[in-house]
C-alpha cells in the first residue's frame, strides 16, 4: 500500500483534474480507489504517477523519456471517461 502521503496527493491530482477537464469518474468509488492507489504506488516506484492501467517494462527509463503524464486509455480519449 503506498504511502498515505502519496495517496492524498493523488487523490487531489484526480479531484482537480476531473474539474479542469470535465472528466467524470466510474460510479463505483472502489475503482476510483484502485487507480488512485496505483497512481501513488507508481509514484514510489518509479518517481511519477505513470498510469497504473498500462504495464511499464522498464518503469523508471519510460518515466525519464517523458515530461507529462498521459493516459493512453480510449474511453478517456473518446468519451472523457476515466476510472
């Protein structure tokens, strides 16, 4: 489980970025709570919040080559739907 710290802030990254976008999340909070989780876990293992849906091989080199963090998820690209 990661850190509480962690999990605060992304919890707040998700609440702020659902606002900014008009992204709206799925019904099921629980869900909501995994992908949080992952992101805070991701954040420990590989120093960003890379997303948690997709398998990262080489977790910490992929994290260097970008500067942004991006989904690659279709739902959230064609209807602004995210977990």
């Amino acid at each position: 489980m990661p850190e509480k710290k962690n999990l605060d802030k992304m919890q707040k990254f998700v609440n702020r970025f659902r606002e900014k976008t008009g992204t709206f999340g799925y019904p099921d909070e629980k869900i909501t709570d995994i992908l949080v989780e992952g992101l805070a876990g991701n954040i420990e293992e590989v120093g960003r919040p890379m997303c948690p849906c997709q398998f990262f091989p080489e977790g910490k080199a992929e994290a260097a080559k970008s500067s942004e963090w991006a989904c690659p998820c279709w739902e959230f690209q064609i209807w602004k739907y995210c977990h």
